[in-house]
C-alpha cells in the first residue's frame, strides 16, 4: 500500500480479498510512510472495505496525528510496535491514539515491559496483539487478558530442534520450561562465522 494513487491500493486490496475470499481478515500497514494528509485522505478512501485494522499510516511518535485519525475513521487503527516501554503505551491510550496496541518485544522491554504494558492496554478495554517474535509472543498473549492476534512468522523454524506446531490455525506451545525452545545446534553452529 501506498502507491502513488490511492485507486491503486484499492485495486491491490480488491485483488487481494478476491484471491482469498471474505472469511480471512485483512490488514493494512503503511509502515508510518504517510504525513497525516495523505494518511486522512488514504484511510479514508480504504475505510468502507472492511479491514480489520490500519496500521501506522504515520509516524510512530505522532499520537496526535493518530488519535485525529482514529476519531475520524471507522476502521479500527494499530499502533505500538514502535513503544519504548509501557509507559508510551499508556501515553497513546491515553490520548486516544489508537483502538488496537502491538508491542514489539524488543522495544516495550521484552517479557517484563510486556507484562507490565498488558494490563494498562486491558485497563482501557484495548485489545492487545504481538509484534514479531512469535514464539515469545504465544506465551504472553495466553496471560494477557486483552490478547488479540498473534504476530506469525516462521523465521526461526530453520534454527529451532522443534519449531512450535501450528494446527488449525492454532499454535501449539509445547509443555516445557521456559519458553520451551531447543535450538538445533547443529544449524546454529554450521551458521556460525
């Protein structure tokens, strides 16, 4: 998305919900690319099509800009991977910058930032989904009251002894301790400089 005409991002998204039909939830993250003009007029214009959120149109640090966006739009916008610590999570609830939070464990202060950050985006009734990191991610959203959608990639699976199984569309965290992770030393090691 953000193509230099806005009936070009429609068109993707239309080629897009075709493809996989209207059960599946879409998403749209214009990777803070947008000043917010351009973010009013393009939410906007993508408002109508049913997605399931709008993710960071503009700058991460501009709660201003989002919580003008999120007052005038329908569909619900996404914002956090880019908190530094739950406190700029409560600021952004706070000033009403969003209707959905995705902390990035690496920013909001990995387990610990993650555990306090939760219960505030709870507090607000916000529901709360994951950035990255996965395997850490299925953990704490099975302890996070407001647990929404679960960030996935597979990015780890080619270093990891038993990647995390995923069956109907679930993931299956394994009974172990911690966060249940063996790395294949093998691959790590053959990967090694």
């Amino acid at each position: 998305m953000g193509r230099t005409r806005v009936k070009d991002d429609i068109a993707t998204f239309e080629a897009v919900r075709n493809s996989v039909g209207d059960d599946m939830a879409l998403m749209v993250d214009f990777n803070q690319g947008l000043n917010r003009a351009e973010a009013l007029y393009r939410c906007h214009a993508l408002d109508d099509l049913g997605l399931a959120w709008l993710e960071e149109p503009i700058l991460y640090d501009d709660l201003e800009g989002y919580a003008e966006l999120a007052r005038q739009l329908k569909t619900p916008l996404q914002i956090g991977e880019n908190f530094y610590g739950p406190r700029e999570l409560y600021k952004a609830i706070r000033l009403q910058a969003s209707d959905l939070v995705m902390p990035d464990f690496m920013r909001i202060g990995g387990i610990t930032g993650w555990l306090r950050a939760a219960p505030i985006a709870a507090a607000a009734g916000i529901p709360v989904s994951t950035h990255l990191y996965p395997e850490v991610g299925a953990h704490v959203m099975r302890v996070s009251e407001t647990a929404h959608w679960l960030e996935w990639q597979s990015w780890a699976d080619p270093i990891l002894l038993e990647p995390y199984p995923i069956i109907d569309s679930h993931l299956h965290i394994p009974d172990k301790p911690g966060l249940g992770l063996e790395w294949n030393e093998a691959v790590v090691k053959a990967h090694l400089c």
